[in-house]
C-alpha cells in the first residue's frame, strides 16, 4: 500500500488506504471538503490486519495540524470498552451476567433496583439512566462521589421491565462491577487487559504526559430550520423528563479540561482515536482472539433489549450486552441524529457528535472513527455514515435498506 497525502481545504490528509477501501478515502477526503470535517481519523482492518489508517485536518480552530498520534475524546465509544471489560471478567468466571448486581454491589440494592441483574446494566434496562440528585459541580471526576449517588438513585422504572440509554450513569453501575468483580478499578483494568496488550491509544482516564496530544472538541451547533428531534424538545421542553436530565445534570462538566480527562468515566472519557478503535474491536471481529471465546462474542452479538420508544432517547434503539446494534430511525419523524446503519452481525458503539468503534465478526472487520468537529446529533451523522458505508460497499454488501447493510 502507497502513502497517502492530499491537500483539503481543511489541510493535509495522510496515512495508507488498501485500494479494496479507496471509496473510504474519497468519502474522508469529501468530508473535509463538503461536510464541515475538522479533524479526523478513519482506520479499518480486515482479518485483523490494518488495511485503512488516514488522518488529516486540524487538531484545534487556532491551525495547529492533526498528527499521526492525535487523540480525542470519542464519548460513548467508551461504553464499548467498558464493556469489553465486563466481557471479559465474565469470561474468566469472575462476573456473572445472569446474577443480580447485589452479589457484587450490595449498596445498590436500594430504591426499588433490587432485582436488578447484571446484563441490566449492560442493556441499558437498569433503570438508572440518570440521576436526579443534582450533581456537584465537577462531580463527573469523583468516581467514588458517583457511584454512591447511583447506588442511592431511586429506579426510574422496575429493572428490566424498560429500555432507557444510560448515557452518563452506565460508567458507574458496569465500572463498579468491573471493579468489585476484578479488584481493580474500570481504567486500570482497561489498560492492564485490552489496551496494553494490543498496543492501543485509549485511555479511560488519561496520564498527564499525553495530554498535549488531545484535540479540542468543538460542539454542534443545530439547523435552525430543521424540527428539532422528540430528544431535543424535551431536552428543552421537559425539565423533568430524563432527556434532560441527561443533558444538564451534569455537574457542569467540561470535557475540554484536563480534570475531565484525567477522571474515570467509563460511559464517556474515553480518550483514543480511530485507529485505537479499529484495533480494539479486531480480536472480536475475528472470534475473540487470545481475550474470549467464539460463544462469547455470539453474546456481544446477540441483541438484548429493544425498543420503538427509549426513555432517554426518544427513539428505537437496540442494544446488545454493552453495544449498539443497528440502529434505523431514517424514515421516522422526530428522529433526526438518531441513526446507526451497520450489518445485523456488527456490535459497537457510537459517540456522542459522531464518533464510532465496531466490530463486524460476519465480515471479519473492525472499524474505527473520531473527529473533534462534533455533529449535532446523538448518533452517526453523515460523514461518520458516509464512510461506515463505503466499507460495506467495498465488501460486497448490497444494501442497507432494510435498517441494516445486507450481503
């Protein structure tokens, strides 16, 4: 494979790209051209071999390039590592997926959550999608602080009877599984078993010596003249309603401090880049590798709630054990921004803006993108969804039109 290195309105774009993949490049290249790109990584393996690596862009509004090394935060694209985490504990014996959480987490037996199982937590059915304590300013970065106001939280809904994404509270309810259940915190066990082995840019919690490769985020700003989505109005309409309570209770959190990416919080601080993510999702992609077994990545596969109606999102969503599964809200009105078209066999997740780290054991892909230009929805928008389909096309798939791309 030949270097790549293009110039866009937006600056460089280099890195390698397998001719097989060459729509991506055109599609990355376009983005920075047409989609309001700024800085951006897009990486791509088949059979575990990196066959698509491009980077390019601006790394902050003030010029200063993006490199080969370049990181950022990439949201909800933690949950996938976090839960990778909890598959591996459960793996090894350690972490029951069927037990209640109490066996691990007897303080979180309170409130109506006492029947509460641990596949709860990872389906996003726990019934703690948020909090409705008001969270102290900057209590995001008080792991501890957290999970005690989680634990106290009175149930939305009884466990396991609703579908609500828990957007922020799921980095503290699978964190502490991982840690009761492994003696180790989420981020440790992160790096000590999957980041480290594999030689990965991703950090839950990221060490002060890599801080100054971390790209500014810039956030979306919505069409003024586009319907806001049945999630923004009650964002802004319902005070009560767990939309918003997802948005701003938030302690007043700033992801673009140090303090926040320093912090463990395994729902959303994820640290790393499309690269990083491609080569995270690749073992599963390809029947788990040295990590888990081919049963267990049948069950990262499978999907485990469902839902025409999320209770934070506004939406159909379907979740797996800890992923997002494919997600087609296209055709439905008050759903803009809520979209994730991938095969039926792929699991992963998106972030916040439009960030995303899959794996696809089917086609035997992982995939991973980030960008620090956030969209304005909750999901993929079009430049995320422009290369996610380019990869498929490039694989032989005929169509998505059916809410998930087909052979």
């Amino acid at each position: 494979m030949s270097g790549i290195s293009v110039e866009t309105r937006m600056g460089r774009v280099e890195g390698f790209c397998d001719p097989k993949f060459s729509e991506i490049k055109d599609r990355f290249i376009e983005n920075f051209e047409r989609r309001g790109e700024l800085g951006a990584n897009v990486a791509l393996t088949l059979d575990g071999k990196l066959l698509v690596d491009l980077w390019g862009g601006k790394k902050n509004k003030e010029g200063e390039p993006w490199e080969k090394d370049t990181v950022s935060i990439v949201f909800s694209c933690t949950k996938g590592a976090s839960a990778l985490c909890a598959h591996l504990l459960a793996e090894r014996g350690l972490l029951d997926l069927d037990a209640p959480v109490t066996r691990y987490w007897p303080e979180f037996g309170q409130g109506g959550k006492e029947s509460a199982r641990v596949s709860m937590a990872l389906d996003h059915t726990l019934g703690v999608p948020h909090l409705r304590t008001p969270v102290k300013e900057n209590g995001y970065n008080d792991y501890e602080y957290m999970a005690d106001l989680v634990a106290r939280e009175e149930a939305f809904w009884v466990p396991g009877t609703r579908t609500g994404y828990h957007g922020i509270t799921f980095a503290w309810t699978v964190g502490e599984l991982v840690r009761r259940s492994s003696g180790r915190r989420l981020g440790r066990f992160f790096r000590d078993e999957l980041a480290g082995p594999l030689g990965i840019d991703f950090w839950i919690g990221l060490p002060e010596e890599h801080e100054s490769r971390v790209a500014r985020l810039y956030f979306g700003v919505p069409d003024a003249k586009a319907t806001p989505s049945r999630f923004m109005q009650a964002v802004l309409g319902d005070p009560n309603s767990i939309s918003h309570l997802f948005t701003f209770n938030s302690g007043k959190a700033d992801f673009n401090t140090r303090e926040v990416h320093a912090a463990e919080i395994g729902s959303a601080n994820g640290i790393g880049n499309g690269r990083a993510l491609a080569l995270l999702y690749a073992p599963f992609a390809n029947g788990g590798g040295t990590f888990v077994s081919r049963d267990a990545v049948t069950r990262m596969g499978r999907v485990s709630s469902a839902t025409q109606d999320d209770a934070t999102l506004m939406a159909s969503t379907r979740f797996g054990l800890g992923f997002m599964k494919s997600m087609d809200n296209r055709r439905i009105s008050g759903a803009e921004g809520m979209s994730c078209i991938l095969s039926e066999a792929a699991f992963g997740h998106v972030g916040m803006g439009g960030s995303i780290g899959f794996a696809d054991p089917e086609a035997h892909m992982s995939f991973g993108y980030n960008m620090n230009q956030l969209g304005a929805g909750v999901l993929l928008n079009e430049r995320g969804q422009s290369l996610v389909d380019a990869a498929y096309r490039a694989l032989g798939y005929r169509s998505h039109a059916g809410g998930a791309w087909a052979l």
